[in-house]
C-alpha cells in the first residue's frame, strides 16, 4: 500500500514496509496496550453511561447549572472514548495495522484530536462557574439562567470540535522516519498547548479555592503531563520511531491519558452525596429491572386463573 498522496513530505515511500525498517523503534510492550485499552473501553464506557444518567436525573430535578456542566462533561469523555480509545487505538491501529487510506487516518485523526480537546474543555465553564459562585455569588447569582449555561456549553464544545480540524495533518509519528519539520512542530506545540498548558492554568488559577475542582485538576495534571513531556521529546530529542525509549514513553503516556476519561464518576461519588444517591438509584433501577415485568405476568397469571375458574377459555386472549 502506497502511505503518501503524493504531497505529504513525511510520509514513507511507496512500496515501503516501516515494519522491515531495522531502524525503527520496536513496540515494548507488546499487546500490553491493546488488553489496557479492550479493559479499559468495556469498563470506562459502561461507567461513564451510568454518570451519564445519574447526573440526567439529577439535571431534570434541579436548576443548578452544575449538572449540565458535568453532563457535557461526561459526554464529551465518551466522545472521546469513542473516536480514541475504540476507533484509533483499537479499530484502526490494532486491528488494520493502519493500513487504511491515507484521507481516512486524516480524518479519523481530526476527529479523535477534536474529541480530545472537548473533552477537556468540557471541564473550563464549570470551573469558572465554580470559581464565580464562590468568589461573586451576587454577580453569578444574576448571570445564571439554564438558558445562558446551555449556551456556553455549546459554545465551548463546537469550538473544541472544530480546533481538531488543523491536526488532519497531524504526522504519524510510529511511522514517520523523518524529523519533525516546522509544520509537525507548530501542531504540536498547539497541541500540548491546548490539551495541557492553557487548560491547566486556569485550573490552577481559578481553583485554589475550590476543593472539588482542585481535585479533579490535579488527576488532569498527572494523567495528562506524561503525554506532553513525550510529544516534547518527540519533538526535540529523538523521534517515536527512532527511540524505543520515547515509543514507550508514548504508549505509556496515551495509556495514563485515557485512563482520565474513566474516572469522572469515581471523583463526582466521592464529593457529591447527590450524585452518589442518583448513581444508587441507576444501579438499583437497572439490577431490578426485571421486577415490574414479574409483577406484570403474575398479576396476569393470577388473572387468568381466576378466569378460568370462571370457565373463560385461551382463545379469549388470542
């Protein structure tokens, strides 16, 4: 399969196989990642759709913009999990080897970089609510309005989505033999830019009064600074593809970065006594679901017994 469409500098040649490269950087360990994220999607999903629905619950029942905040937010980790985790780790890389068009891995790559960035951003209106709500009750007081909070969101979000445009030209950086060139440079510098650096600072900032939130920063701090100490190395040290070291590095960084996506519930259960008895109710709810159905064809049964008492054959009920 030829990898380049005739204009991307930093693809391979046609006709060659990185695979038989003697000089690229071998994967260390192994199908370590593939088991990590399998694991890690068949567990963090069903999760974060309970988060979902407990904090859905929660939404309907009251005004507080705090639900719909954290309901964007949960959203957007599946979003992410999705377009990550189950389309580009799993689907694209583990089980096709990448070998797929060209045009589709840009694609993929665009929307899973979009989702990622959401997924992050998802978390900034709610720490400025937080921060505004404790430091300017009065001022967040008259702000407030579901009206105003759904529109931040969706604002946030679109703009999030529509950042992953640019990194269709994101390099593939397991395969590409070649230096970062300028354009490789500048995706990623705006990459960790607005994954880590700027997100992270108005964590940091907003949130030194906050307990939750600070909580919640410094789990985004730790799970998502390996990734960017790696695309930095990547870009100034040794390349992915040439360094077993930074390819371990990597693999190990995008694991701890995805982990982040599943934690949101633990976090929210552990601070929230709301959130945990709405995520108790869901649980309930779905462990019993079948009681109102046993109920149902007992009432029928016993109905139906009477009626035969009563000589009231099958075939009325046909």
């Amino acid at each position: 399969m030829s990898w380049s469409d005739g204009s991307d500098p930093d693809a391979l040649r046609p006709g060659s196989d990185p695979d038989l490269d003697p000089g690229r950087s071998r994967c260390v360990l192994g199908v370590i990642p593939v088991v990590y994220y399998t694991v890690l999607l068949c567990v963090g999903l069903p999760v974060n759709c309970l988060a979902l629905a407990a904090l859905c619950r929660l939404c309907a029942r009251s005004k507080s913009p705090l639900y719909a905040f954290l309901v964007s937010m949960t959203t957007a980790d599946m979003l992410a999990q999705v377009s990550i985790v189950l389309v580009d780790f799993l689907l694209e890389t583990a089980v096709f080897h990448r070998a797929v068009p060209l045009l589709l891995l840009r694609v993929v790559s665009a929307a899973e970089f979009g989702a990622n960035h959401a997924s992050i951003w998802a978390a900034v209106p709610l720490t400025v609510d937080r921060y505004a709500a404790l430091c300017h009750p009065l001022l967040h007081r008259r702000l407030r309005s579901p009206t105003r909070t759904r529109r931040t969101i969706g604002v946030v979000i679109l703009l999030a989505l529509a950042s992953g445009i640019p990194f269709f030209y994101w390099p593939d950086l397991w395969r590409t033999q070649t230096p970062p060139t300028a354009r490789d440079a500048a995706l990623i510098w705006s990459h960790v830019t607005i994954i880590y650096f700027l997100p992270c600072s108005i964590f940091l900032t907003l949130n030194a009064r906050i307990v939750w939130t600070l909580r919640h920063s410094g789990a985004f701090s730790l799970l998502w600074g390996p990734r960017v100490v790696a695309l930095l190395l990547h870009l100034h040290l040794s390349t992915v593809n040439r360094s077993w070291g930074v390819h371990l590095l990597y693999d190990l960084a995008n694991m701890a970065a995805m982990l982040n996506t599943a934690l949101n519930l633990l976090l929210y259960c552990a601070t929230s006594r709301p959130i945990r008895r709405a995520a108790h109710d869901v649980v309930y709810a779905l462990l019993h679901w079948g009681a109102p159905l046993r109920l149902y064809l007992n009432s029928l049964h016993v109905g139906l017994t009477r009626s035969s008492d009563s000589e009231v054959s099958w075939d009325q009920f046909i």
